[in-house]
C-alpha cells in the first residue's frame, strides 16, 4: 500500500539576534541574545528532534539591510539581522546531538566560488551521515554585491544565469568527480582510493573556471537536499529546474494562491523532465499556539504590542528595494505606486477592504505573513487545510525561542500525529531518504547528467 501523503516540518531560524519577528529578542522568555553560544542551539535540536521535526532551516543574508532612511543604523540599533554569524557553523554540534534532525543552511551563491562550497557540503553531510540541505539564495541587498567585491549587485537576470552555472560546477565536482566505487580503502594493499576513477572536470564557463577534481570523497547524499525560494519568473524556472524543496509564503486566508504557485512550479518541472513528486513545497507561518484560543489571543497581543515598526519597516525596505523611511507608516497602502513594491502591495489591499491597510500593517504582515494564532486543535486543522490545498510542509518562523516552537511541539504536532499527519518517529537514512524516499538525486534530475 502506498504510505498517507505527511505533513513535513521545519523549524524557521537564523543565527542572529532578530530574525523575522522582529523587536521581541527584548522579551525575557527568548534566548534570542544567547545565539552565539552553542547551548541555545543544541537544546533546540533536541526539542525539535523529539516532536519528530523533518528540519532545521537555518536562513541567512551576506550583507546589510541599508536602505531605511539611507543607511544600516536602524537595523544595527534592533540588531536586525545584524550581527549575523554564518550558520553552517552550528550544524555540526548540534548533528552530534542528534539522529535524525535534518539541518538545511542557506548560502548564497555570490560568496563562495563552488570549489570551495562543494568541499563545505561533503564535509556536512559526512559529520551528519547525510542530513544536510542547502538552501540556494542569489542575494538581494545591495551591501552584499558592494562587500564581495562585485561592484554593487549583479542584475536580477544575471544572478540567475550566475547560479545555473553554479550548479553546473557544483553537480560535476559531486556527482562526477568521483566514481562510485573509486574509494577502495584497502589496508592489506595500503590503497585508499583509485586515481583512475576520480576525474577532473576542466569547467569553463562565463562566471567560473574550476579544474577539479573534488578533493571530498562522495558524502552519503553527494548532492544534499536542495532548497529554493525564489517566487519571480526567474526563481520559479530556477526552483522547477534544480529544486527539491520550494519554501513559499502566501497569504494564509488565500489557500488559492498557494496552489496556483504550487501547480505552476510543478508544470515548469514537467517541462525540464521531471515529474511532480520530485519537489516538495513548504509554507512560512509563524504559529502562536495557547491552550484556549482566548489564551493564544492574549499572547498574540503581547507579542504585536512588543513588534518594533521601525525594524521591520528597515527589513521591508531592504527586501523590496525601496526606502520607507520617509513614507507616514499610518498611510493607507493605495497612495503608494512605487513599481518595486507593486505586487506586496497588491496582495494586502487584495486582502482587506479598502483604506484598511497602511504601511504599519504592511510591515507586520511582512513578518512571515502573518501569525497563525488559536488553540492547538485550531492551528492543526488551519496547517491540515493547507497540506490539503497541496502544500507539503511548513517553515514554521518562531516569536520566542525555543518557546514558539516548544508550543508547536507540546500542543500541535501530537494532534497532527493522531490525525496520521505527522510521523511519530524517523524512518532510517539519509535527510533525503526521509523526505523522498531515495539517498540520492533522482535520473531525472539536471545533476544526474553528470554522473559517470
């Protein structure tokens, strides 16, 4: 018998002080001020270990949020992803932790030349015998094109074309590179490996020349779990072509939206030869769970009270392109008409009568869409009415930490669990094992073409 689709989760995180949410790190029930320690961390595996979490995302960004008012200083005052420590950093201690906890990390391809990446992806997946996903980014600050030495930011364009070949590079070093007997390890000859069988790929392209050959020997996955996030016509080819998981964020009230997303990724899929069951797609949500809804109302209430404006109008500014610093955050959303805001723009006033929403509410609703607030059973059949409408999992963006996600745990993924939604242990192997039933790539993905 074919298994009941699951409900895949991911604990949303980033090695800050403020992520998503932002202006509550000031709470005392956080630990966000302790981020760089490792005990923090290794005690949030834990916890999301034992309520059976597929993963932990860890995002990241390469440079500053700079265009507030013209310049970082709100964001270096709200500690505003800033300061940010590099996330693949953490994964070790806290795989060592653990079993089964899969940990994806975002790196973008401008900061690191493929060579140098691959090596860092090998030696992940091999200290966590294989539960390693990367999340694949292009960057959008500014800052980060400015502070990698490119000049200011590449084109959106290009920093597409930037990442195909990327890949490219990435899939020869390690899917091709080495054959998959090549690694001998035979003590009576003294012969670790054939030379015969591990091969240079003499890439030559228009952003990356790389000899090779790749200096890790095949990790249990070679390739990790691919993450993608793009939503432009570009990113939605680029996931469709290379992605295995699709994080999206949508209105939670517009479950349509969600699945016209969902069904266009899939038809471009088709399209490069592959078929709808080699991605799987993840909303972002930011739970606020109580024992009542009454209960969960009042925290929510607390949390928005404590919700700094200013930080997160910095973060919207930031992500659009688009300084909102001397914009009234009381104005109503349809006197805008800046084209970079256009489509954010269009989706809240989509979302509320008119004259209803202003700036102040654009820059709440920006943190991760909005919160997914009610009792357990609430949340559970809200996440059960998305997994319907074809989303596969959740991205799930915390208010206090561990404490949003010890509320998930305790109230909602037990229901989930009763429901024959949510799995109740780990089945073996690999992260991609777990997730797709299979340690490695499928043949119909574009690195499969460069294996031997």
């Amino acid at each position: 018998m074919t298994e009941p689709r699951r409900i895949l989760l991911n604990a949303f995180s980033m090695n800050c002080v403020s992520h998503i949410q932002q202006g509550l790190w000031v709470r005392d029930d956080t630990r966000q001020l302790e981020y760089t320690s490792l005990d923090p961390w290794v005690d949030l595996a834990k916890i999301l270990e034992r309520a059976c979490f597929d993963a932990l995302f860890l995002a990241d960004v390469i440079g500053l949020y700079d265009a507030y008012h013209g310049g970082p200083e709100t964001s270096i005052r709200e500690g505003m992803q800033v300061p940010v420590n590099d996330p693949a950093l953490l994964i070790p201690a806290m795989a060592h932790a653990t079993e089964h906890l899969g940990f994806a990390f975002t790196s973008s391809v401008l900061q690191t030349h493929p060579f140098t990446f691959s090596r860092q992806l090998s030696t992940l997946d091999h200290l966590t015998r294989g539960r390693i996903a990367w999340n694949i980014v292009t960057s959008y600050l500014p800052n980060a094109g400015a502070s990698l030495g490119y000049g200011g930011l590449p084109s959106h364009a290009e920093r597409y074309e930037r990442a195909d070949e990327y890949l490219e590079v990435t899939y020869k070093l390690l899917e091709g590179s080495w054959e998959e007997d090549a690694v001998l390890r035979d003590t009576a000859r003294g012969i670790y490996a054939d030379p015969a069988k591990i091969h240079k790929i003499h890439h030559k392209g228009r952003f990356y020349e790389c000899e090779g050959p790749h200096l890790s020997e095949p990790s249990p996955q070679r390739t990790p779990l691919l993450f993608q996030a793009g939503s432009s016509e570009h990113g939605r080819d680029f996931a469709a072509k290379h992605a295995e998981c699709v994080f999206i964020v949508t209105n939670r009230r517009r479950l349509k939206s969600a699945a016209n997303i969902v069904e266009d990724i899939r038809r471009r899929a088709a399209r490069h030869g592959r078929a709808p069951e080699d991605l799987r797609f993840f909303q972002g949500l930011s739970p606020v769970v109580g024992g009542t809804e009454t209960e969960a109302r009042a925290k929510e209430a607390e949390f928005l009270e404590q919700l700094s404006t200013e930080a997160s109008l910095a973060h919207l500014s930031g992500s659009v392109g688009v300084d909102l610093g001397a914009i009234d955050p009381d104005r109503p959303l349809e006197t805008f008409d800046s084209e970079a805001m256009q489509g954010v723009v269009k989706g809240l006033i989509e979302s509320a009568p008119a004259g209803t929403r202003t700036f102040r509410d654009l820059a709440r609703a920006n943190m991760a869409g909005q919160f997914l607030t009610g009792s357990a059973e609430q949340v559970a059949d809200v996440l059960q009415s998305w997994h319907e409408a074809g989303v596969d999992g959740f991205n799930l963006v915390y208010a206090v930490t561990p404490g949003s996600f010890v509320d998930f745990a305790e109230g909602v993924v037990p229901i989930l669990q009763q429901r024959g939604l949510v799995q109740r242990g780990y089945r073996p192997g690999t992260l991609r094992d777990k997730v797709f039933g299979a340690p490695r790539l499928p043949a119909r993905h574009p690195a499969a073409g460069f294996r031997r």
